[in-house]
C-alpha cells in the first residue's frame, strides 16, 4: 500500500467495457476523458479500480498517466476463474515500477497474501 495525499479529487470508477456489468454507464474512454479534463482544470484525480473483469485491461489503466491514486480491487459476489493473488501482485508491481500513488483494497489484499 502506497497511499499519499488528502484532500478533494475527481473521482471515477474503471473497469471495462462489458456492457453485462455496466449498463448505461459511461464507456471506459469517456471516463477516462473526464478524468483528463479534471487534470488539465488543476484538480487531483483517482480511480476505483473494481469489479475487475478483465486483469488485462487493468494495465492500460494503471499506464494512465493522468490519474493521481488508484485504489484496486477485485471482483467479488461473482464466480471468477481469475487467481486474485497473482493480479493484485502483478498490479501492484505494475505501480511500483512506474511510480503510481496506490491502494490495494482489503479484499484484495487478503488474496495477495494467501
């Protein structure tokens, strides 16, 4: 866990773009959009990163480079055939090695520990 910084900040939710999970919400890309806009306004952003869906997907979010903080989660209340430990700990390395500001969330964290 690597979490640094208070205060007021625009806030999403990104996980993908399964229509199933999100119905009528946003698309990734507009999420991301209005994440670009509140950077270029001068105010802080983060991410919640949850349900995960696809593991893969994740990168392209972590790489993004306009975000503040990104909490991380997993998918939960749903069978999944995806190993929790090995994602929260490729997902954390991931933010280690570019320098993201991070949290991994309980759920998750219990599965990285295991």
């Amino acid at each position: 866990m690597r979490y640094t910084g208070y205060g007021d900040y625009w806030t999403n939710g990104l996980t993908s773009d399964n229509i199933a999970h999100e119905p009528n919400a946003a698309s990734p890309i507009e999420r991301i959009f209005s994440l670009n806009s509140a950077q270029t306004a001068g105010i802080k952003t983060w991410v919640s990163v949850e349900p995960v869906i696809d593991p893969k997907e994740i990168r392209f979010i972590i790489e993004h480079d306009n975000i503040d903080l990104f909490r991380i989660g997993k998918l939960n209340g749903e069978k999944s055939d995806i190993d929790w430990g090995e994602f929260g700990r490729e997902a954390e390395r991931l933010c280690m090695e570019l320098g993201r500001n991070y949290y991994i969330k309980d759920d998750l964290r219990k599965e990285m520990e295991k």
